[in-house]
C-alpha cells in the first residue's frame, strides 16, 4: 500500500476526500495533519475525528497550525457553515488528537519509514512550509505532494485567486518553490469534478452509514454552488477528493506537466497559482497540473470506496 499522510481542514469535501482515501483500500494513511481554512484549527480538528470515528479509521491525528505564516485567519463558513462541516449524521467525538504538533508528526513519519511518503493537502499549506522551513532534512523523504488548490484560469476568492492558496499564500510558495514533484488538482478540473442531484440519491441508496453521511454533507454543500454557481447546471465542485483520485487512477485525468509559481504582491492577483500553461517562460517544469476529468469515473471511484466503508 502507498504511505501517505495527509493534511486537510474538513470541510465537506475533505470529509469526501478521507472517505475516498480509506474507503480504496490502497493507502497506508500514516498520519492525518490538520489546517485551519474552511473553519479555524479547533473546529476543523473536530471535524477530521469525526469522519474518522464515523468511518472507523483508527489513524493519528496531529493539531496543526492556528493561522496562516503572515496573515490573518480567514475561513469559508460560507460554503462550510458555522461548524465547517454542517450535516446531520456525524458522530460526536470520542477519539483524542495525537500527541505533538503537525509538523512533528510529518517528521515522525518521515523519519521512521523507509519508503518515502507522499503528501495529499486539501486545505491552506500553512502546515506543510512550515514543514518545510523546519525539518529542511526530511525534504528529500517526500515523494510527491497532490494538492487541492489553485487554478489555471480561474479564482473562486477573486477572480483568479482559489481558497487553499489565497489563504496562506506565501505557505503555498513556499511549497511550489519547494523542488518537490507536485500534482496539482485546481478549479479547472475541481470544476468539473461535478456531484449532481442523482449522485447524491445514488450515496444514500447504499444504506450504510458512510453512504447515508457522505450524501447529508453533499446535499448541505450543494445548496452553496446552486447559489454561486449558475454555470455548474445544478452540479456542486467536490474538490478535495480529486488529490487522492489522481494517485488512484491519473488516467481519468488530463494533465499537463507545467511551471508554476504563486503571487504574493499582487494588486489584483494575490494568492494565484501562476501556471505558465502554454510554456512562454521557458522555465523547468515543477508541477503536473491537472485540467480535465472524466466525472463519471470519479464519482464511480468515490462510490465503490464510500460502499466499503461502515
Ligand atoms: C477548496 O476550498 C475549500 O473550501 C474546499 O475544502 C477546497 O479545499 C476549494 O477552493
Ligand atoms: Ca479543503
């Protein structure tokens, strides 16, 4: 199985993503990191031991960082609701985090294991650059890092710039400059990584508990892009997921390996992933950027993975 470690801050598409990382089967989850983004650290810790309690996932949970490098917090309790993850069927919280922070825990996985790891983020990477800057050693104990975030062509906080690295966006320089082989899932494909109406009753029809959830938390989202979203035709963006299907199975992907780099001056364009997508800088590629998928797979995969579950 292939050790990961991942750092999310659920959110109902994180919620979705670690239903899909447990659920497959193929993954030795090492660690789960949290970063608060969709809601702050507290509620987004909660959050992750809850999908985790629900899908009875006995993985490590590491506290991590409160507010991104240098700016202040913001969260997306627009689209997340007052608790990050508004649905009715979760668990109350049982399981305690882990001992030690974030990057501890990153580092205690590195260090102890012999093949090296790759890293899923689906929230801010405020955890991850800190990593970085603080155990500049293990760097190299990294095999890749697939990440929900950004975008080609398109923002969903301003016009260009997506959540996860407007949030933190010197965090997600940090990591693109990093040297690190990176996939990265942004809004272009995250946008057609569409759940409709029909997915949802499909979920729910599985009658287990995971199903029942995974459908509860999708219909709560859904209402947020029905709102905002006119050109999604009634489907909702189930981002994070995407992080994990591509190691999965790149092949419901297109993707094109890219230079990219992030802004953190801009007067209009902060927080935007730079992708040099037509190649005019000339520059060494770092990242395999994703920009299509096809959706009936993916939701396949996540169905298949979810009727596994409790
Ligand atoms: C990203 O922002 C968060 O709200 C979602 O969980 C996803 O990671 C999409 O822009
Ligand atoms: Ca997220």
């Amino acid at each position: 199985k292939k050790p990961l470690i991942i750092d999310c801050d659920p959110g109902h598409d994180d919620a979705l993503m670690l239903m899909l990382a447990v659920g497959c089967g193929l993954f030795d989850i090492k660690a789960v990191t949290i970063s608060a983004g969709n809601q702050k650290q507290e509620k987004t810790l909660s959050n992750a031991l809850k999908i985790l309690t629900l899908i009875d996932a006995d993985i490590p949970v590491y506290r991590g960082a409160e507010k991104p490098l240098f700016r202040d917090l913001i969260v997306a309790d627009y689209a997340h609701g007052e608790t990050g993850l508004n649905a009715p069927s979760l668990p109350t919280v049982t399981r305690a985090p882990a001992q030690g922070s974030a990057i501890e825990g990153i580092a205690k996985v590195l260090s102890e294991s012999i093949e090296k790891i790759t890293i899923v983020p689906t929230g801010p990477l405020t955890n991850i650059a800190t990593f970085l800057l603080a155990f500049p050693h293990l760097k190299n104990r990294i095999e890749r890092i697939s990440l929900m975030g950004g975008g080609i062509f398109r923002g969903n906080m301003t016009p260009l710039a997506e959540f996860n690295i407007y949030a933190d966006p010197e965090a997600a320089s940090i990591v693109f400059n990093s040297g690190i082989p990176i996939t990265m899932c942004g809004l272009d494909v995250t946008h057609k990584a569409l759940v409709f109406q029909k997915d949802i009753d499909h979920f729910r029809a599985i009658g287990n508990k995971t199903g029942r959830a995974a459908a509860d938390l999708m219909d709560f989202f859904s209402v947020y892009y029905r709102e905002h979203h006119i050109e999604l035709d009634g489907g909702a963006a189930l981002h994070d997921p995407c992080a994990i299907a591509w190691l999965i199975d790149s092949s419901i992907f297109k993707t094109k390996h890219c230079y990219v780099d992030v802004e953190t001056r801009g007067e209009l364009t902060t927080g935007t992933t730079v992708v040099d997508f037509y190649n005019t800088l000339q520059k060494e590629p770092n990242t395999e950027v994703a920009y299509d998928i096809d959706r009936e797979a993916y939701i396949e995969m996540i169905y298949q993975a979810v009727k596994k579950l409790p």
